[in-house]
C-alpha cells in the first residue's frame, strides 16, 4: 500500500508538471515544431542509453543494494540538510521575535 | 566524376522531358481515338414509312433508311429497314427490331463494315452483304434491336470499323413527332377496343399508322418502367429510412444502459475492493501525451527506473561491414573463467561503495547537528 502510494504520488506530481508544461509544449509544437522534434530525439538517445545501463551495471560490478544505497544518499544529501537548515531558521527567527 | 555528375543530371532531364512529351501525346493520342470522327462517317435515320428524301443526304454523310421494299428508291438513298416489330426485350426494356440494309454506291469500302451495338443489340451485321454488279451496289444487311425511349430518337447505332453514330428517328409520315405524354391518347374502337391514338396540333389525330401505334405501345410500356424505377427508388428510400431509424433506436438503447450504469454506480455502497481500486488509480495514472517538454523532465526517473534493468548481451553491427557481434554480460563470463574469485571481487568493491555512502550520510548528519552550521549543502552543488 505504501508503495502504491508512494507511485501515486509521483504520479501525481508528474501529471501537475504535465499540466503545467501542457500549453508550452503546444506552443513550441506550433510555432517551432522542430524543437519539438529535437526534444524528442533528445529522449531517444537517452532511452537508447538506457537500455544498455544493466549491462554496465553487470560489467561495473555494482550489486542492486549499493544502487539502492546510493540513491537513498543523494535523496538525504538534497532534502535533509534543506529541511534541518529551514527549521533552524525557522527557530531562529521564533527566538529574535520572542526577544 | 564531376563531369559524369553533370552529364549524368542532365540525361536525366532528358529522359524525364521525353517522358513528359511521349505522356503527351499518348493522351492525346486516346483523346483522338474518343472523339474520332470518319470522312465515311453515315448518320442513319429511321422512318417508319416511306418519306422521300433527296439522294443528296446519303452524299453527305447521311443515309436514310426507308421502309419497304421498293429497290428503285432504295437504290436512291443510303439504306432501308423492311420490318420492325417490339415482341423482343432485353433486361427489361422493350426492345424494336429492324431488319434492313445499307446499300452503297460503288464504294467497296463499306462492304466491310460492320455494326457495333451501342446501345443497339445486332443480332445480324454485314457479314451477310451481297453486292450487285448489274448496279454496282453493296448491300449491306443488318438486324438490330433497338430499346425504345420517350424522346423522338429512339436510340443510336454505330457502324464501324470506325465509330459512326447513327440517329433513329420516329416520324409520322413526313413530320417529325415528339412523343410526349400529353399528345398520346388511349381511346376504344368500335369494338370496345382500347387502343393508341395519337394528337396533332389541333387535338385530332394522326392518321393511324400501325407502327408507330406499336412503337408508342412501346413507349407506353418504357413509362411503366420508369415507373417501376421510381417504385425501386421509394422502396430504397424506405429501406434508407429504417435504417436509419434503426441507428436512432440503437444509439438510444446505448444511452439508456449507459445511464443506468451510472445510475448503479452512484447507488452502489458496496466498498469492496476499494482498496484494489485505489492502487490501480495509481497505477493506471496517466500523466497524458506529454510533448516533448515532458520527455525530457521525465528523464531522470526514466533513468532511475533503468537501474534496475538486468544484464542482457549487447549486438552490434558494424556499418559498411555488415558484421555484427555479440558483448555477453561480462560477469557471468568472468564467472565461468575465474569462479568465485569474481564474486570477492564483487564484494569487495560493492563494500567500499558502501562505505563511502555511509561514511557520506555520517557526515551529513554530523554537519546538521552543530547548531552553529547554516551551511545548506544543496546550494553547493
């Protein structure tokens, strides 16, 4: 359920961001339908990439845990110092007015 | 080469300017064959009875068949036509037989030519001609079947090898008729008989000539079948129109089964399964055609997805050589080569990754707790 959910709102998110690049990208696929265009191949270089990334995986010798690791750190290293530090502030701020 | 190149486009050019003219004049060479008229063109005119003409029409491309036997003035004109009759018909239509030849005035030429049956059926064509010496004449023989319509022309035939258009005229005597509707009469002869008469200008009638009593018959008959036409057009209206009431019904049954599945939904309070539901909402959420903006921003997660992808071996194909090889997955290979000293490998660097990354969070947390630390890393990188 937690994962579901979890998807979900990544899905969510996404379609937001859908939502909101929904007028550009009509915009640039009338006016400048090459771009669009060049987008796209853009995305299928790296789909195409992609595709070859188990692959170096299995060659690198890196196992699924230390991958699982690795993003777990990078998610902590770019919202938890975020959050600690907004809550200092926070802090901070409540202790000036509270002189 | 640069020579060959030039000299190359421009025998192209040329080839492609030779198509275009033989195009040409192979359209126009159809569009002649369509339209082509013969210097021995003859255009035909049949009379019911005997009505003179000047021998000067058949000069002229124009003959006229005459009814009757009479070779003395026969021999005068282009042709004749001895009999007709309407007992035949051809899918449906009332068909008028003419029996008949085309007489020629010496010139051997038209011997052979022969009938095309547009929209005429001959049954017999110039194959049965006979010339007389004594005159220097060809005659021609024929029998058509001609279909009967409401006009003063009943039909058209064409004489070959050559296209040649042939007009059939009806006239009564000597003044041409148009057989409209509001100049035929059906009324009883002394015996009670109905029969055919035909009005003239002042409201009286013609004098009455089998013929073209028998022709009219057959006009009359045509009409019935423009109106059996008419009755085919009303029932295929009325077949159209059920149709499309059938349409109207289903499309209303449509909407009435949609209606009450809203309905059912809306009074449904079972939640059973509610829970399934949900993760398939999040499942199935769509986030829509994208564009191409979205293509890109979605790319990360796209990345983060193919991490997990397995191992399978690579194809490539060199261009040019057309050779193509296979990159196996290399730890499965270093396994079955060196055994398990690929697996202390593996573990080995898989542990010191991972303790760059722990090592990585303690220092995370240990820069969060000094209070005195505003440091946002997320700003440095």
């Amino acid at each position: 359920m937690i994962n579901a959910l979890i998807k979900g709102i990544f899905n969510i998110v996404l379609g937001l961001v859908n939502l909101i690049l929904t007028p550009i990208n009509a915009l640039i696929l009338t006016f400048i339908p090459d771009l669009g265009n060049i987008f796209g191949i853009i995305r299928q270089f790296f789909t195409t990439c992609f595709t070859y990334i188990g692959w170096v995986r299995d060659a690198s010798f890196i196992e699924g845990y230390t991958i699982s690791l690795a993003i777990a750190y990078w998610t902590f290293k770019l919202t938890a110092p975020l959050a600690v530090s907004t809550i200092k502030l926070a802090v901070k701020w409540y202790n000036s007015l509270k002189v | 080469m640069k020579y060959f190149f030039k000299q190359y486009w421009r025998y192209i050019a040329m080839a492609l300017a030779f198509a275009t003219f033989n195009f040409l004049i192979n359209a126009c060479e159809v569009h002649a064959e369509g339209n082509f008229i013969s210097p021995a063109q003859f255009t035909f005119h049949f009379y019911p009875n005997g009505e003179t003409r000047s021998a000067a029409n058949c000069l002229y491309n124009t003959c006229t068949f005459m009814s009757g036997s009479d070779t003395t003035t026969i021999r005068s004109r282009g042709g004749y036509w001895t009999n007709y009759n309407t007992t035949h018909s051809f899918n449906g239509v009332t068909l008028v037989m003419f029996n008949g030849a085309i007489i020629s005035t010496g010139n051997t030429s038209i011997k052979n030519i022969s009938f095309l049956t547009n929209p005429c059926y001959f049954t017999q064509t110039t194959e049965f001609s006979y010339d007389d010496y004594s005159s220097n004449r060809q005659y021609n023989t024929f029998s058509a079947y001609c279909p009967i319509s409401n006009t003063d022309n009943i039909g058209s035939l064409s004489i070959g090898p050559n296209v040649q258009v042939v007009d059939i005229s009806l006239t009564d005597g000597i003044n041409a008729v148009s057989y409209s509707l509001s100049k035929i009469k059906i009324v009883q002869d002394t015996w009670g008989t109905e029969i055919i008469r035909l009005l003239n200008e002042n409201n009286g009638y013609w004098a009455t000539n089998q013929g073209i009593l028998t022709r009219l018959e057959a006009i009359l008959r045509q009409q019935l079948t423009n109106e059996d036409i008419i009755n085919g057009y009303l029932s295929t209206i009325q077949g159209l129109l059920q149709n499309s009431n059938s349409q109207a019904h289903s499309d209303a049954q449509a909407q009435k089964e949609a209606t009450e599945d809203i309905n059912d939904s809306i009074n449904n309070s079972n939640t059973d399964g509610g829970q399934t539901q949900a993760n398939d909402f999040f499942n199935n959420f769509d986030s829509g055609d994208t564009g191409s903006l979205m293509d890109l921003v979605s790319l990360p997660l796209d990345f983060l997805d193919s991490l997990n992808n397995t191992c399978s071996p690579i194809n490539i194909t060199i261009p040019y050589f057309n050779q193509s090889f296979q990159l196996p997955c290399l730890r499965a290979s270093l396994t079955e080569a060196f055994g398990g000293v690929v697996s202390i490998i593996v573990l080995v660097i898989n542990a010191l990754l991972c303790y760059r990354l722990i090592k990585g969070f303690i220092d995370i947390i240990h820069n969060l707790k000094d209070p005195n630390n505003d440091e946002i890393e997320v700003m440095d990188l």
